[in-house]
C-alpha cells in the first residue's frame, strides 16, 4: 500500500452534463479567488469521525485548499452527515508516515506548528502567517505527538480565559484557522493567495464537479 496519496476536486466523468449556470460560475470564481495555499492544516491521528469531519468543513469554508492527515495509528475517517461533500473542494493529502508529511511541507516552503499550550507557545495571533504555514492538530487524547513535534518550528496556543484547560481539537482547529486565514489575507491585502495559473486550473476543477 502507498505511504501517501493524494485527493482532490475531481471530474465526474465524460459523458453528457447539464449546463453550468451563470450564477454558479460566478460564486466559484469567488470561492477561487478566495483560496488560500498559504495556510494548511494537518490532521495527526484523528480519532473521532465528528472532528474529522469538522476540520475538513471549516477549511473549506474558510477557503483553507490543502489538508494533510496523517494516520499512522488510526484511519482518517470523517463522517460524510457532517462534511456534507466538503471534502470534494479541497485538495486532501494522505500519509501513512508523518516523515513524508512533514518532508513534503518543508520542501515547499512551510513554517510548521504545532497546537501545543504550554511554556514557549506562541499565541496563535502571533503566528508567522508572512510565510507560508502548516497547522499541526493532534489525537483528540494525546494531543500532537512527540514525533510530529521533533518536525515543527514552534509550537501555538489559543489564549484562554476561563476555567477550563482546553479546547476541542475542532473547535481549536477552527478558531486557529480562521485567525490566520483572516491575518494572511489582511497581510496580503487580497482574499486569496493562489497564482493566475492555479486559478484557472481550480476554475476548470469546480466547473466540472458542479455538472
């Protein structure tokens, strides 16, 4: 079995399709020019198919295009009641090994870090979204495992202000996303960070799965 594989937006097919409507050509012309490649999250051994699900619904909504799961010790297996196809828009990249995630990341240019409270944690405002950078999320018990972390640069916390000492990992997955999705594209002073070329090329992917 491959150590890795990659998903992404893929055609339906040849054949006859109805007509892509103007008004859907032009919210996938938003949507398009809104992704981000910039910002990736990665998903360590999730266990819990609702938090699986979540993180693949929240970076499609926040315009996040790649994920990365890494399932060494546990299948990645979202549940399709609460993605509701979101995982069809988004480009998700598989790994059996953590080393070729992370070798993969680095190679292109990735500032990686890790969701990890504790001391020498950056506050996830504080994050260094000038670069292109990964987000690490853990097992939902263990958290991000020592392995992962020998990858990163760092390590980032969501500020907390109440009793508790946590959050879910989806709802930390969520609030650290958009943060920093919202902080690159202030950065950038556009809404996505894709080339002309990427463009086109997600257009054409998006104009076929919405036949």
């Amino acid at each position: 079995m491959a150590a890795a594989h990659s998903v992404g937006p893929r055609s339906r097919g040849s054949g006859p399709n109805p007509m892509v409507t103007q008004e859907r050509r032009e919210r996938i012309e938003r949507v398009v020019s809104g992704r981000l490649r910039g910002l990736t999250a990665v998903c360590e051994n999730f266990a819990n198919p609702h938090n699986a699900a979540a993180i693949l619904r929240t970076c499609e909504a926040l315009g996040v295009l790649n994920v990365y799961i890494i399932e060494e010790l546990v299948p990645f297996e979202p549940s399709r009641a609460i993605t509701q196809g979101a995982e069809k828009w988004l480009f998700v990249k598989r790994f059996r090994r953590a080393e070729l995630a992370f070798s993969d990341l680095k190679a292109k240019g990735y500032r990686i870090y890790a969701a990890m409270p504790g001391k020498g944690a950056v506050p996830v405002e504080e994050l260094p979204v000038e670069d292109p950078l990964a987000l690490v999320f853990g097992n939902e018990k263990e958290g991000v495992s020592e392995k992962a972390l020998g990858f990163c640069d760092g390590t980032f916390k969501v500020p907390m202000w109440g009793f508790v000492e946590s959050f879910n990992v989806s709802v930390a997955a969520a609030i650290s996303l958009y943060v920093s999705a919202r902080r690159r594209r202030a950065l950038l002073g556009a809404e996505g960070d894709l080339s002309p070329e990427e463009r086109q090329t997600l257009r054409e992917q998006y104009i076929e799965l919405s036949r």
